[in-house]
C-alpha cells in the first residue's frame, strides 16, 4: 500500500476497487443511483456520515454487525473505511476501531512512516454543509473521474492536526447516540455518559 486512492487490493472475500469505477449494472443501496456501490458514493445521510455497511455494500446493517467482516484484514479495512472514503462522508459505524481517525493512529503504529493521504474522510460537520450547499451532488457526480471533483475538509486535511483533534471521534460518537437515543424514545437528562461508554464497548 502506498497511500494513493488509485489502487486495489485483493482480500479473502474478493476484490476491492479503490479506484472508483463505473459499475452501470449496479444500483447504490444508500442513494438509489445505478452505477455505484455503497462503497464509493458520495450521497451523505442528514446525520452526516454514510450509513451503510461497506463490507457487504447493503444499508440493512451498520459494519460492525456483518457476519462478512472477519473476511476482511486490516488493509481491507483501512481501504473501505478510509480510501474509499476519501473526500466523503465516514462510514457510520459505533465501533471505535472502525472509526477512521482511529484506523489512522493505528496504521501509523504499524508503519510510522506511511504518507500521509492527499484526501481525507470528510468530519460530520463538513459533509452536513456540502450535502446542504449542493443537495444535488450524489445525483452528477461523475464516478469515472473520482477524486476530481472532491473537496478536502480542512478539518481534516493535515494528518497531523487530525491526529491531535480528539474531539473528532467524540463529537460523531456521542452526536450518534444522541440521535439514536432520541429516535428510540430514551434521551434523557443524564444518561447521555453512559451510552457512550456502552457504544465505545461493541
């Protein structure tokens, strides 16, 4: 692996394209489009982030409850969650070893000197105000020319900035639950602590 979006990898449940190809017989589960798989679109979910399972490619589940993930290594993983989603919104996911800022620590545990990207995941503020601002986008994006055509979040631009960020993984956790919470009747005053702790455990 060398860092670049424009590669692929072969793993024990296939193939990952990183390279975003058209796929026209194809039809996206997340926005409805034919041409794109779950893995590549740039669709963002009014939570911010893409609510899919990119193991599988199917929105019935979140990754970390796919029977299919054991299949995947740790650069499978790492092309899902963090190539695939360069310059997009992050998978949602409440395990923390999905997380991507966190992929990113512990690649560089493995590999301190590793390049670092020339895109990004997008942080849930930033996808939110591109999803607003061209509401659109996932409808005329051109998969063939990816990344052409993606915008860095300057939040998460610089590698290293990202990685003193803590608030990057906290604030996506707890605006989740708090989402979750909320649409499953149990928000209340107090309780908010403890559900993080429970999520961060999965």
């Amino acid at each position: 692996m060398d860092g670049h979006i424009n590669q692929s990898t072969t793993h024990m449940g296939g193939e990952v394209n990183i390279a975003p190809v058209p796929e026209p017989d194809r039809v996206c589960m997340a926005c409805g489009i034919r041409g794109h798989t779950v893995r590549d679109c740039v669709w963002t979910s009014d939570r911010g982030d893409m609510p899919s399972c990119p193991f599988c490619e199917t929105c019935d589940h979140r990754p970390e409850a796919c029977h299919s993930k054991d299949l995947f290594d740790a650069d499978d993983i790492w092309d899902l969650f963090v190539l695939k989603r360069a310059g997009k919104s992050q998978v949602r996911t409440m395990d923390s070893d999905l997380i991507w800022p966190n992929l990113v620590r512990a690649r560089l545990e493995r590999n301190p000197d590793e390049p670092p990207l020339a895109l990004n995941p997008h942080s849930r503020p930033f996808s939110l105000d591109q999803s607003r601002s061209n509401p659109l986008r996932f409808k005329t994006h051109e998969y063939g020319n990816d990344p052409r055509g993606l915008e860095a979040d300057p939040r998460t631009a610089d590698r290293a900035e990202l990685l003193r960020d803590s608030g990057l993984v906290d604030d996506y956790v707890m605006t989740i639950v708090r989402v979750e919470m909320w649409e499953g009747g149990r928000l209340m005053p107090g309780n908010i602590t403890h559900s993080y702790d429970v999520v961060l455990e999965l």
